[in-house]
C-alpha cells in the first residue's frame, strides 16, 4: 500500500511536520503570520481541532484542520464577534481550516481528496454546516466547490480572506459532481483510514438494521439470524402475543393470497375501542414511515419553516429536509442537561407562531427522555393556531398511555399524533401504525391513502395484539428489568464515560473524549456479530462517541457486554500498539 494515497487522523508524529509546513505556507510563503525562528507555527486550537492528513508511504503530502461545534470556539472568533456571524451559535457548524498541500503535490488530487474526506468526516459526526475562509485571491475556486460567502472580510497579516459557508451535504454532492470520477478512479487504491465509509448513502435516510447484511438481505440465509444480536434497530426483544402467532398459523395461506379489508375497517374499529378515540380521528399506514411521507408531502413545501428536536428521530430530517426541501430550525437538546425537553424553552421559540409545523418525539428516540404530557400540552394549548404539531409517540407503550395526547389531537386541529403498533406490540415486521388528527384532518389523509394501506397479516397481528393487554403490559415490565440489568453490565466495564438508560427498550453508552469513536466500537462489536447503533451521524451533540444499544434477552444482553468487553479491550491494545494515534484512527 505505500504508494496508495492515505487518509487519515493525524498521529503526534504528523504534529511536527504540520506546524513546519502551516510555517512554511503562511509564514513565509503568504505572510500571514510573522516569520518564527522556530520554524513552527501552531495556534490555540490545537489542542482541540482534529488534523487529517493525507499520505503517500512515508511521504506527507497535505493535511485540513476540522473544529468540532463541541469544542465551543473557532479561529474565525478571533476575527469576529457571535453577533457579527451568527451562524457560529445558531448552526453549530464544524469548521474546516488551513487546507494546505504540500508545493510539489498541488497538482494533484490532493486537496479533493482531503476536502471530501473532511466533508465525510463531519457528515459522520452529525454536522449539517461548515464555515471556513478562504482567500479572496482564491474566491472562484471556493464558490466552485459550494461555498458561498456570509457577507464578512477578515484580514489576517498581509492576506485578506472571505468568510464562507456552506451546507454538509450540498458541498459532498459538489464535490462528487466535480470530482467523482477521479474519486472513483482512486478509492480501489485509496488507503481509507477513517472511521466513515468513504461514500455516503445515495438516498434514503440513515436508519439501523445493518444486522441484516450479516444475515442476509436475500433471505437464502436466514439461519444466520439466531447468530447474530441485531441491537442496532429497537425492535421488541419478545415475541408478539401467543394470540397473534395464533392467529398468524392458522391459515398462513389465506392470509397470504386474500386482500385485506379496503380501508383496514376492523383494524380502525379496534383501535378507536381500545383507545377510546372517535374512529373518524384515525388513520392506518404501513408504519410511521408511511404516515410521516404522506402528511407531510400534503402540508409542507420548500417555504414551510419546521422545528425539529435535536437529536431527534432521523426520519423527519430527511423528511423535511432532504425530500421537502423545507427550512428546518432545530431546538438543540444537551448533555449536560441530561437531554431533557425543556417546555419554557419549546414555548419561547414557538410562540411567534414563525413555524409552519413542530415536531416533538417524545418519548424522545435516540435519548429515551419523556416529556409530561401535561407540560407539553400547556406548550402547544399557548401557541399560535398557524402552528401545527406533529407528536410521535411511537414508544409511549414504555411509558404510561394515560400520558398520550391523542385525545387533545382527536380535537384541536393543530395537533396530530403519530403512534406505532411495531414497537411495544413486537410487530415490527407487520408494519403497522396509525395517527390521531381532528376528524377534517383526518378525513383528508385518508382521502391521500392508497387502498389496502395496510396487509392483511399485519391487520390480523395488530388486532390481536390489542386485544390482548395483559401479555404487553408483563412484557413492559420485564423489559424495565431487563434495561437495568444490561445497563448494570455495561456500566462495569472499563472504558464507558456513562451507561444511561432512559425509559424506552434501549440505552446509551458513552466513551471519552479522546478515545476511540462509536464507529469504532460498532466495527469491533461486529466481529462478535454483535450490532449496535452508532448515533454520531444523527447530531454532532454526540460528538462521535455515542452509541445506542436496544434491550434483548437475558442471553443476547450477556452477548453485547460480552462483545462490547472485547471490543474496548481490543481498541485499547491498538492505540497501545500504535503510539500517538487518536481514537478516530481505523485500519482499513
């Protein structure tokens, strides 16, 4: 591979060799900073940004600077108050600086190769936004690749620069378009050393299930399933009631070959029963997915303005974002505040009435933070009436559900009410949801929904299911036992910063700063056919170093502190063996 470009995470013996050449170029070369006897130049952040460097054998060619939003400050602060570039505090944006290429390497593919790789680097930690300067003697080849200037001129010694911004994942298409055939051309040889894979999902939005693709996504290996521990995606740990596999077996054929009810009639009764909801208020879809599509692409267009939690369920980003193309706020939720919703912040910035629609999961997924219902109700019955709220309670079967809103959507016009029957109901793979809206909302939908929304086997199962209470609220309380049980176990190994549980079917575990990345943890769990869910990609207030991990059995629970075990043990012995690397270094 020595003659293979690298890229990588900067080891301490790149430190020398980047302060040498960062002299080189904006000392003597540009005179930016003064010339310095020591021949090095380094700054205030170095202790805090992250370098990756590309590398041919031996031979350093170029390196870009990356400063996370979690850091708390930028260079650009020393040119610029908050208020003078807002978007510092308002996006929390990564920044990316210096990229600098060696004089005889300038020619080449270098500088792509490195600006993609910090552009996968940050959309892998969650970032949205980046900002950077650029020389204004080199403006056109800025604007080329995406960025576009904030209005701010910066002088630094005798170089002027333009602040410049620019979406994650407009500059990674740019940079594709531009370059993708000589990105192409190099990735069969490339020596890819960071802890992202070096192309980025074409469409959808990033969900778990990767334990699929270790059994097998065209099913002529299922035996593969009782191997593996799918952690990764928060399907129920438990089998669905006896009383639906009953009804399941009982003529697989029929149910197979016979259309189901048109409009899921049975299915609509059973739930407005059970609930208590009026059967008008209701509408069924193959999963929230489904539901979250068709309302959306009714009410929302580009100009509509929508506030999402952050982090928050991944799907209403794409959604709005990706699919829409809508302008999206995000309400940002924080550690150090043990992720919890705080309702007097939700009230201030929805009570404008600025936003077209606020969407609020709760019990919030990946957090496990549930918000009272009363507190949140208070929120929504003191806004405006252009403002309509979309609340997903797929997980409030861990919950109480006295602590539903449905009853508020039944009848307030601004409120709907998203809730999955896969979840605590283990029916995952039914595919099985409803919503609860004012009947003229409702109605409307159902207008949009296609026949047959959803199969017969899926509308047997649901029924079943909610007609069979006690085996769901038995299985409620054991998964609380069992949450506990894995926390416990992983809250004693060595190597998490925190175990926090919340109060779903999952939990969250953390490693410290400075260590290895969840990437890394996921890759090596994985050699255990153990998969959990790395959640860096959903927020950059995980900060890389976050992962997700959904309650199993007492068997599978022993299997995951087992391989994460391993795993820690594993990752310790190669920073050991390799010195100086940092935690986000992967061999390929």
């Amino acid at each position: 591979m020595d003659h293979a470009v690298q890229l990588r995470t900067a080891t301490s013996d790149d430190h020398d060799w980047i302060h040498e050449l960062r002299h080189r170029v904006y000392a003597e070369e540009l005179g930016q900073h003064p010339v310095h006897p020591s021949g090095r130049l380094s700054d205030g952040l170095d202790g805090d940004n992250v370098y990756l460097v590309a590398a041919r054998g031996e031979t350093r060619i170029g390196f870009v600077s990356l400063t996370p939003p979690w850091v708390g400050r930028y260079s650009l602060d020393k040119y610029l108050t908050r208020e003078e570039l807002p978007v510092l505090s308002e996006e929390a944006p990564f920044e990316i600086r210096v990229l600098t290429v060696e004089e005889r390497w300038r020619s080449t593919a270098a500088a792509p190769l490195l600006m993609y790789a910090a552009l996968r680097w940050v959309a892998a930690r969650g970032g949205r936004r980046v900002v950077a300067m650029g020389r204004t003697d080199l403006l056109d080849m800025y604007l080329a690749a995406g960025l576009r200037p904030v209005g701010r001129t910066v002088r630094s010694g005798a170089v002027s620069f333009e602040v410049l911004s620019g979406s994650v994942a407009e500059l990674t298409r740019t940079v594709r378009e531009r370059h993708g055939r000589t990105l192409e051309r190099l990735r069969a040889g490339l020596d890819w050393r960071l802890d992202v894979e070096f192309a980025p999902r074409a469409d959808g939005c990033e969900h778990g299930g990767a334990f699929f693709s270790a059994i097998g996504t065209d099913f002529r290996t299922l035996a593969r399933r009782h191997e593996v521990v799918a952690a990764d995606v928060l399907d129920a740990w438990f089998p669905p009631s006896p009383k639906v596999r009953g009804v399941l077996s009982e003529d697989p054929g029929w149910a197979a070959r016979t259309s189901p009810p048109t409009g899921a009639e049975g299915l609509l009764a059973e739930i407005a029963g059970v609930r208590g909801l009026p059967v008008e208020s209701l509408v069924v879809g193959a999963g929230s997915s489904d539901l979250i599509f068709r309302a959306f692409g009714r009410w929302l267009t580009p100009g509509s303005r929508v506030l999402l939690l952050d982090p928050s369920y991944g799907e209403y980003a794409h959604v709005t974002e990706r699919v829409i193309g809508c302008r999206v706020d995000r309400l940002r939720l924080s550690r150090e505040d043990g992720w919890l919703l705080d309702p007097a912040r939700l009230a201030a910035a929805t009570g404008d009435g600025r936003y077209d629609l606020v969407v609020v999961v709760n019990p919030n997924n990946p957090t496990g933070r549930h918000a009272p219902a009363e507190a949140l109700r208070a929120v929504i019955e003191a806004s405006p009436a252009r403002t309509r709220w979309w609340i997903d309670e797929a997980y409030l079967g861990y919950v109480d559900p006295a602590e539903s809103l449905a009853g508020l959507a039944s009848v307030d016009p601004r409120v709907v009410v998203c809730t999955s029957l896969s979840k605590m109901y283990a029916l995952s793979g039914m595919r099985a949801a409803y919503l609860v809206a004012d009947p003229d909302t409702a109605g409307e939908l159902r207008r949009w929904t296609p026949p047959w929304p959803v199969s017969l086997p899926a509308q047997l199962a649901a029924v079943t299911a909610l007609r069979d209470p006690g085996y769901y609220a038995e299985r409620r309380a054991r998964t609380g036992v069992l949450r506990r049980e894995l926390a416990t176990g992983l809250s004693e190994l060595d190597g998490f910063s925190s175990v926090d549980e919340g109060v779903a079917n999952f939990l969250t575990v953390t490693l410290p700063p400075g260590g290895p990345s969840a990437a890394e943890l996921v890759r090596e769990c994985r050699r255990h056919d153990v998969y959990l869910r790395d959640l860096s990609p959903m927020s950059p207030a995980y900060e890389g170093r976050t992962v997700r991990v959904a309650v199993r059995d007492t068997a599978e629970n022993a299997r995951i502190v087992a391989a994460c075990r391993s795993a820690l043990d594993a990752l310790r012995a190669s920073a050991a063996m390799t010195s100086g690397v940092p935690g986000d270094r992967v061999s390929r």
